[in-house]
C-alpha cells in the first residue's frame, strides 16, 4: 500500500485523527497509521508535538477523495527522500531511487520548487539556497520550471516541496540562525485540504447571524464528525441560525432544524434562517424548521435520522429554556383563538436535563450506526464520568477539546446508535444514574465558573448583601477605633489637665512657701533693727 505524509493544519490538534478516520468512512476508505504517532500528533508539548504523521492507503485515489472533505489537513505529499539534515536529502534521494528512473519521470512534465516550514520563517534567499542544494541530481534532467501554470498545465504539472519540522512556532522569539529542524522532507504535493470551504461559508459573508453561530471550519468538522454525506437526513434539535444544517446541506444532506426561540430563526421577515440557504444555492436541500421544546419534542418514536448535530445551550452566551409554568403564576386557560400564535411560558432548562433529553432524542430518532455529535462545555475539572450515556448510544470519543479560556472550554462528543430504542426499557425514568450519566457534572453550574464576576440575579443579590455586610463591618470598626482615639484624646486631655492642676498647686505652695520666707525674714529683719535700737538708746543713756 502507497505512504504518504499527512501535514494538518496547526489549530485543533485532538481534532485530527478523529476527523480523518470519519472522512474515511465516509468514502469507506481502508487508512492505516502507526497508533504510537498518536502521542506526537494529539500532543500540546512543543517539544514533541508535529503535524505530520504517515498514512497508507490502497491508491493515490483515496488519498484525493479525503482531501476533498477533511478540513483540518493542509496537504498530503509523496514523500521521495527525508533527513535530518537538507545536505543528506541528495543521498537519500539517490539511494532510494534508480538514476534512470529519477532522469525519465519528468519527461513532457512542468515542474516547480516550493519550500514550507513548521516553526519557522526562510526569506526569499534562504529558500533559493536551499534550492540549489538540491541541484545536482538527474531528477531535473527532464521537464520545464514553470511557476504560473494554467489549469489545463496542471494536470502535467508537479509540485515538489522541501519540508522542514522545527517544532511549534516560537512566536516572539527572536530567531535562532543554530537552530536545526528535527526533520527535512522532499516531495510532491499530492493534494490539498477542504479549507476552501471554511472561506466560502465565512460567518462574515452571511447575511443572517447570530451572536452563537458556530464557526465554519468547526461546523464543518462536524459534519465529517456525523459522517454527512449525500442523501443522508440530518437533524439540528437547537438550530439557532443553522450553521451545522448549512454545511450538512452543502455536503448533499436534507436538513430539518428545531429551536424554542423564534427570534432566533426569523429575526425578520426578509432576512432569517432561509436566506443563507438560499444565498449559497441550497434551498432544495432544506426542509425547513419547527417551533417546538426538546424537553417534549414532537417527533415520533421512529428511526428516521442518520445524524444528529447540534451545539446545545449552555447557559454562556445563551441560557436553555424549556416550556413551564413559573411559580408566580397561576395557570389561566388559553382562548380557543389566540392557541395557534400563542406563545408559552418558559423556565430555565438546567445543562444535565438538556444533555440528557439530547441523548434521549438519538436514541428514539437515530438509525442504528446513525451518529449524535454535539458540543459539551467542559472545565478543566473534567471527568469521564461528566458524560450523559444511554443504552441505545456508544461513546466514539470526547477527547475533541476546544480551550477558550483558562477556565473553559468545550468538547466535541460523538456517539454512535448501537440498538434500536425500547421504551419498556429504555426510558431515561427506568434507568440509574450509572446508564445515564452526567455524576455530578462540572458543567451543572458552568456560569459561576465562568463568568464569576458576573452572577445571575440571585447570586447577584447574594453578592450586594455580603458587600452590605462589609461595608456595615468597616464602618462599624472605623467608628470603634474613632471612639478609641476619642477616649484616648479625653483621657490625654484629663492628663494634661491634671498636670496643670499639680503644676498650679506646686506654684502657689512654692509661692506660699517663699512668701511665709520672706515674712520671716521681714520680721527677723524688723527684730534686729529693734535691738538695734534699743542697744543704741542704752547706750546713749549710759553716756548721758
């Protein structure tokens, strides 16, 4: 069986091998690869991760039938020499290949050379060395260098490209001129990816939108997820603006789709759901759509549906609804003329009752080896045991993740109808928990993990009371330490005037005390001055 090298596209790396085994199946395609490349090609490392892997099939023909529909691969090539070093490629090339064979195969052919990369940038001069390195091999003895073929050249025309694997992109580092590839290739391009129609159905090119559509190359992995192809029915139970049922339609598929939310399917009258269809030329493989409630859908217990494909709501950008009574209402009977146009009232759809009716719905509506692929939103607290499950359905896989924040992201499930349905055992109201799933799911309550700064209305009223609550409490202590600095300052006060106090009675004791002093020697004084005196008189008087 023919080798050929697969390089996919740099984004969705769990995507990859998922997508290219159900675009097998869709052609019936037998493609084998070894299973230890796995590791490399899913890996998020950088140090291991590469978006080449090999594959064999039975003819170059398979290869081109995969390419027409795989939308993560970039392109697939014939693989003629590899190395780890470009200067060994002409060795390699020559051990691998008889002389005469490489200077015949370009006879009556054009040619050109074109050089690619994987984390890495060559200018205009480096790819012209790297050409010329290459130079002296009787590969080029025959054929014509032409760089704008037409398309009726091409089918003579070769495309040789020189692969080089540095490894991710080392964004805003500046460039290591020492720096060697893991891996140098040489080869012809065989064909290219379907990334032809992520353009052709760019949400930026329709007229009607909404702000959950789901983008075009996702929408499309889809599709090759649910093995959509031509004559198939497909049906999208939360259609919202219809992207899945569009490119299911683009693929041949009829499409059919459901939603509770009218405006979401006709915002208005000459510009809704239909038009798109009509823009790309698919009318004729629309069916049409349903008001109804997938908690009560209005299908019949028949196996009608090759797949199933929808992007539930979640409660992020849209919550889920479902037909009720709110508990602040009382019923009042509807007038036999207002039922047709009446619309009901609706309650909140909690995330595990929507998965649940979903998976229900398969099971009732799906063919047996019909597909259900629908998107789970996921936390970085996933369990395998977050999954809803049903008898009727087998896990293909859930490894397809999607990271679009650091706190969420969501999962690409598929699952795959084994059995036909039984509703005397089937019924989710006669199962446990084990058959159905969804064991304390992480994404019963994904709002408050996302958007935590952003509750709904009661965690909102939660929010401002204990926001009351410390304001109350900082109030409360900043008072309590005023108060504090208040009896602080009176008793400082108090001190202070208690000091004066002692300061006045030291000073008039002191005043006192000095005064009491000079009384007494006044008067001590006024007591000499009379013996003075009365010692002056006797003496006069004895003279006398």
């Amino acid at each position: 069986m023919p080798k050929y090298l697969i390089n996919f596209v740099q984004q969705y790396a769990s995507f990859r091998i998922h997508e290219l085994e159900s675009v097998a199946r869709i052609f019936d395609i037998d493609i084998q690869y070894n299973k230890e490349d796995l590791e490399f090609i899913e890996s998020l490392d950088p140090e291991i991760e590469t978006p080449f892997l090999y594959v064999t099939v039975n003819s170059e023909e398979d290869i081109k039938k995969i390419c027409t529909r795989s939308v993560l691969i970039k392109s697939v090539y014939s693989i003629w020499a590899e190395s780890p070093l470009l200067d060994e490629i002409l060795n390699e090339l020559h051990n691998n290949f008889d002389k005469q064979f490489l200077s015949n195969y370009m006879v009556n052919k054009t040619f050109k050379i074109e050089v690619e990369s994987y984390g890495s940038k060559y200018n205009q001069k480096e790819k012209l060395e790297m050409m010329q390195k290459l130079k002296d091999t009787p590969l080029w003895d025959s054929g014509k260098c032409l760089m704008h073929p037409t398309e009726e050249q091409m089918d003579k025309h070769i495309l040789w490209y020189i692969l080089t694997d540095f490894g991710v992109e080392r964004q805003g580092l500046v460039k290591d001129f020492t720096l060697l590839p893991r891996k140098v290739y040489f080869g012809q391009r065989i064909a290219k990816g379907n990334r032809d129609d992520i353009i052709k159905y760019n949400l930026s090119d329709r007229k009607y939108l909404g702000t959950t559509s789901m983008d075009p190359e996702l929408s499309l992995v889809s599709a090759n997820m649910g093995l959509v192809k031509k004559g198939h029915f497909v049906l999208d139970p939360f259609v919202g603006t219809g992207s899945f049922i569009l490119v299911a339609s683009h693929f041949g598929a009829q499409t059919v789709g459901c939603d509770i939310d009218i405006k979401a399917m006709r915002k208005e009258e000459d510009c809704n759901l239909e038009t798109n269809f009509k823009d790309h030329g698919l009318t004729s493989q629309f069916l049409g759509t349903i008001l109804c409630d997938n908690s009560c859908p209005p299908w019949r217990i028949n196996s009608m549906f090759d797949s199933i494909i929808t992007d539930p709501p979640y409660g992020i950008r849209a919550g889920a609804r479902k037909v009720g009574f709110k508990e602040n209402r009382k019923f009042v009977p509807i007038p036999e003329g207002l039922r047709r146009d009446h619309i009901p009232q609706c309650i909140d759809y909690s995330v595990p009752d929507v998965m649940a009716d979903l998976l229900e719905l398969a099971a009732k509506t799906l063919i047996v080896g019909g597909r259900l692929v629908y998107w789970l939103p996921t936390t970085p607290d996933y369990k395998e045991t977050d999954l809803p499950r049903h008898p009727c359905l087998r896990l293909i896989t859930a490894s397809c993740l999607q990271i679009l924040t650091n706190r969420w992201g969501r999962r690409l499930v598929t699952m795959e109808k084994i059995i036909e349905y039984n509703h005397s055992i089937h019924n989710k109201s006669l199962l446990v928990q084990e058959d159905l799933g969804q064991i304390d799911p992480q994404h019963k309550d994904l709002r408050a993990v996302v958007f935590w700064k952003k509750m709904g209305t009661n965690e909102k009223t939660k929010k401002k009371e204990q926001k009351k609550k410390s304001v109350e409490n900082h109030l409360k202590s900043k008072n309590n330490n005023n108060d504090i600095i208040d009896n602080n300052n009176n008793n400082n006060n108090n001190n202070n005037n208690n000091n004066n106090n002692n300061n006045n009675n030291n000073n008039n004791n002191n005043n006192n005390n000095n005064n009491n002093n000079n009384n007494n020697n006044n008067n001590n004084n006024k007591n000499n001055s009379n013996d003075t005196n009365s010692n002056n008189n006797e003496n006069n008087i004895e003279n006398q």
